[in-house]
C-alpha cells in the first residue's frame, strides 16, 4: 500500500473511536418509515398485502422499531421495548395530524386531485411524516434515527 493509503487508513481508524453512537443502518430505518407509512395510507398498489394483513404488518413494525432502537440501547432513557410501547401509544395521535395535513394540503393545493395524491406522490407531505415520527421518537429521547 501507498503512503497516501496508510495515511487514509490510519486516519478513518482514529476517526471512528470518536463516533458517539453505533447507529441502527439508514436502510433499515428508511424501510421502517416507508412501511408505517403504507400502513397508516395504503392508497398504492403496493399496500395490498399490508391491508389485507394488518395486525401482523403492526406487530412486524413493531419489531422493527425496536430492532432499529437495540444499537442505540445505552443512549436511551427507557429500554428499547418500552420506547416502541410508548411510540406506537401515540400513533392514533400521529396518524390523526398527519390526517389533518393531508387534506389541508389537498383542500389547499388547487392543482391536487384528492387525498390518495398528496399521500402517494407529494414529497412534502412525506417529509412532514418523517417529521412528526422522528419528532414522537425525540420526544421519547431516542437521540437520533438514520433516515428519520
């Protein structure tokens, strides 16, 4: 190896001893958020199979959430499993501003056809989603999420 290789090497290998959090991976994340999301609206065709089943995409999702929470276990207040327990407690409330948002965007937007619009294809409205469930997992001190 070159000089210029070491050097990157050695350089990556003190930068890592540094990392405050061993974080949950972004794609892991990414596919959380984008199941909850066809479970809450499932206007696409793609949410057939989570409509027809959806107590086991909830319990799945509930898994999931607390796989991804499992790496970030000594940074949190609370154990991973109480943290999930605690976050799907609030999804009613989630859901139900995310509800109201998509039809203020809908009713506001004269361009939008309906509902199912702005929920499959406004990049907006899945913006403000990411933000109203990273900030229910802020609120129940989850420090950070990749993806959220």
């Amino acid at each position: 190896m070159t000089t210029a290789t070491n050097t990157l090497l050695d350089h990556l290998q003190a930068q890592r001893s540094q990392y405050r959090y061993k974080l949950p991976s972004r794609p892991d994340a990414g596919r959380f958020i984008d199941q909850l999301m066809r479970l809450l609206f499932p206007v696409t065709q793609d949410c057939k199979s989570i409509s027809q089943h959806v107590e086991e995409t909830y319990q799945s999702l509930h898994e999931q959430l607390t796989n991804l929470l499992c790496p970030l276990e000594k940074n949190l207040s609370e154990s991973p499993a109480i943290i999930t327990e605690q976050f799907f407690d609030q999804l009613p409330a989630i859901y139900d501003n995310l509800l109201f948002d998509a039809h203020a965007i809908a009713d506001n937007d004269p361009a939008s056809v309906g509902i199912e619009e702005v929920v499959a294809v406004y990049p907006g409205f899945y913006a403000i989603s990411v933000y109203r469930i990273a900030h229910e997992l802020l609120k129940l001190n989850v420090p950070l999420l990749p993806g959220c």
